[in-house]
C-alpha cells in the first residue's frame, strides 16, 4: 500500500465528553473557592484565577464540540 495512508477514525462518546464537562465544570468551581480563600497570599491567589480563567475558556470550547459532534 505504498502512497496510500491509511487514518483510524475513531467514534467520538459524547456520554464520555459530556461526562468529562462536568467533571471539568467541578474542577473549575473549587479551583474558584481556592483562589478566594487564598487571602494571605495575592500572588497565589492571582496564579489560581489566571487557571481558573483559562479552564473557563476550555470548557466553553469543549462544550462547542460536543454540540458540533452531538448535532
């Protein structure tokens, strides 16, 4: 099979992504409750939003393609 590259599809579970969403939703919730009671310490505290921020920003995207895959 010479020239010819063979691709392995794979069927996307939405069950699974959706169940990672919510675990993702969980994660960022007490990431939140961390970085505000993270009072003695701004720099921390700033670290801990700054992930929060960009965990936010990964679960909007993973919501958009779990709508793209689910139709």
């Amino acid at each position: 099979m010479t020239g010819i590259r063979r691709v392995r599809t794979l069927a996307l579970d939405v069950s699974a992504l959706n169940s990672l969403c919510s675990s993702l939703d969980d994660l960022i919730t007490r990431l939140g409750e961390l970085s505000r009671a993270v009072a003695d310490d701004e720099e921390v505290g700033a670290e801990l939003r700054e992930v929060e921020r960009q965990l936010d920003t990964a679960s909007r995207r993973l919501i958009k393609a779990i709508r793209r895959v689910d139709g």
